[in-house]
C-alpha cells in the first residue's frame, strides 16, 4: 500500500469520527467498555483461579478528541487490583514507554496533546488496548502513521514479550477489500479487534 493510499484512508476515517455526534460517540464508548468489561471479568477469574502473585499489568490509553473513552474501563479495572498504565512517547521514532496510572493520577499535556502519566518506572504490559483508527477483518491495524505503537510492539517481541493486544476501535473503521489496504512489512497484526458491535475476528480465547 503506498503512502498516498494510507494517508487517503486515514483522512476518510476521520472524517467518519468527526461525522460522530457527541452523543453517538457516548453511547459507543459505554457499549465497548461493557465488551471489553465482560472479557475481562472472564479472564480475571482465571487470573484469580491459577493464584498469581503479581496483579496483571494492563496497557490502556486515554482518549483524544473523537476517540472512544476507556476511562470507565480503566477506573474499574484498576478497583478490581489491576496495574493499569498508560503509554509515553519518551522521544520522536522511538517504542513507547508504560508507566502507572490510577484514577488520582495527575495527567500532564505532551507530544500530539496526548495526556501522559509522570515517568516513574516503566511497566511491560501484559495485555495492550490499542487506539485504532481502521482495521480489517483479520486484525490488521491502520494507525495515525507515527508507528508508535508498531515499534513497541517490535520492541517487546524482540525480547521475547508478547502482549495480548487488543484493538479498539469505532465499526466505521472496519476496510474492505475496496480499500485496498495491505500492511507493510513493519506493520505489526494485532490479535483482535474490539468495536461496540463486535469482536474481529474473534473474541480473545474463543
């Protein structure tokens, strides 16, 4: 896929958000977290069950403008002990750091007007909730072009760390062969997508 391609792909999808009303964008965001909740009461059960002696760490993310909002996800998660940390861009063309959050966490306005946590000792996640602007069927992410996320990604697999990563994503992102969209060498497949209608290709463990 040339670069002309994604960079017309990524204009139309946000336009689609930005088409969003306030509302609708709510409504959304409060059916992926109750999505995203259920999988996880699941999976905590079993993190319960085999009596770990460590909380799981969960990477999260907090919203931008016309992204969906994980906070109420995040909030709960972190009352049922879960570690929760949010990503830094430490600098420009490098993988992303993990550093903790918790609902009384003072956030502070940094590169792209992303709100980050203050570096404290970085984390390696777990389990990732990643922003995504569109995704196919199959898992493969179309991001905002900074390969932030694809080179943390490579960063952990190098050293051997495999995060479940997840996705997380409005429907009007979902590509069709129409699109033409084909990933890149660099580009790194996520293991599912969640969207408020849907898991693609499939929910986490099914």
């Amino acid at each position: 896929m040339s670069k002309n391609n994604a960079d017309q792909l990524r204009a139309r999808l946000r336009s689609l958000r930005q088409s969003m009303s306030v509302a609708e964008r709510q409504h959304a965001s409060a059916a992926l977290c109750a999505r995203l909740q259920h999988w996880f009461d699941q999976h905590l059960t079993e993190f319960t069950a085999a009596k770990r002696s460590s909380p799981l760490i969960v990477a999260g993310f907090w919203p931008l403008v016309e992204e969906p909002d994980l906070r109420p996800l995040l909030q709960q998660l972190d009352l049922n002990q879960v570690t929760i940390c949010l990503p830094v861009i430490v600098k420009r063309d490098a993988p992303l750091e993990f550093h903790r959050w918790t609902p009384g966490t003072q956030l502070s306005a940094q590169s792209f007007g992303v709100m980050e946590p203050p570096r404290q000792q970085a984390l390696v996640p777990e389990i990732m909730l990643v922003p995504t602007l569109g995704f196919t069927s199959q898992a493969a992410r179309l991001g905002y072009g900074g390969g932030y996320y694809d080179r943390s990604l490579a960063a952990l697999h190098r050293t051997g760390v495999r995060p479940l990563t997840i996705g997380v994503a409005w429907q009007q992102g979902l590509l069709t062969e129409a699109d033409a969209f084909a990933p890149q060498p660099h580009d790194v497949l996520l293991d599912t997508i969640a969207t408020p209608e849907a898991w693609l290709p499939a929910e986490p463990g099914r």
